[in-house]
C-alpha cells in the first residue's frame, strides 16, 4: 500500500503528473492531517519514478538527497488534509552527470502550489548498491 501513495504517472507536455493518494498509508485512526512525511513521500515515489522512465531506461531509482522544500502555503497541512482526494504530484526531470534530478511539487486540482522540493536520485543497480559509490 506504501507504494500506491503516488498513482500511475502520466507524461503531459514533458512532465510527469499523477493522483495522491495519502490515504493509502494508514497513520493514526484518530490523525485527521496528512503527516508530513506522507507528503514528502509522495514527492519522492513521483521523483524516482519519472527519473527512473525519463533518463535511466526503466531501471530502479531512489532518492539520495531532497533540497530546497517550499511551502507555498502557510497552512499547507490543513490545505492537504481538506483536499486528499484532490492533490496532484508534478515531476520535471533532468540529468546532471550520474544524477537524476527532479523538481517536484504537490498541487491542488485547480494547480494551486502546495509544495515544492528538489530530489536528486540515482540508479540502483542490480545487485542494489548505490551506483555512485563504488569502491
């Protein structure tokens, strides 16, 4: 079910969208707020997903380091939270030598900008070491 938080991609226009579906990891019964690491996973699925398709031939990717979170809105837990079946994640991929970078970001259905952040990922390789860190 952890995987599911972000939905099937779909390529618009040289981006990446796809549903959020936070609901999909089951946190406390009684929290009515999406936690925050629910919505930085989200970010995270889409990231590594779209680098994964975009630049390294379908081969598994994983997020090395996330840098330059926004919150475009200053309630954006509450904003999250009254809209979880409303949300969509954006991903723009680039390369940048061995690294995968990719601008994602969590919006509403009329495109209001909840979050933004960067996440650099990298390939794993088959034998699931970190492809940038040979010895």
């Amino acid at each position: 079910m952890y995987l599911k938080i972000c939905g099937p991609l779909n390529k618009l226009e040289g981006k990446y969208q796809a549903e959020f579906h936070p609901d999909q990891y089951k946190t406390s019964p009684s929290s009515i707020h999406v936690p925050l690491f629910i919505i930085l996973e989200g970010l995270a699925q889409i990231g590594c997903r779209a680098s994964s398709i975009e630049l390294f031939n379908n081969k598994s990717t994983f997020p090395i380091q996330f840098n330059n979170l926004v919150y475009h809105s200053s309630n954006y837990i509450d904003v999250v939270s009254n809209n979880r079946k409303n949300l969509l994640l954006h991903a723009e991929v680039k390369k940048k030598g061995q690294i995968g970078i990719a601008y994602c970001s969590l919006l509403s259905k009329q495109n209001e900008l909840i979050i933004s952040m960067n996440i650099w990922t990298t390939l794993r390789e088959e034998n699931g070491n970190n492809s940038l860190y040979k010895e």
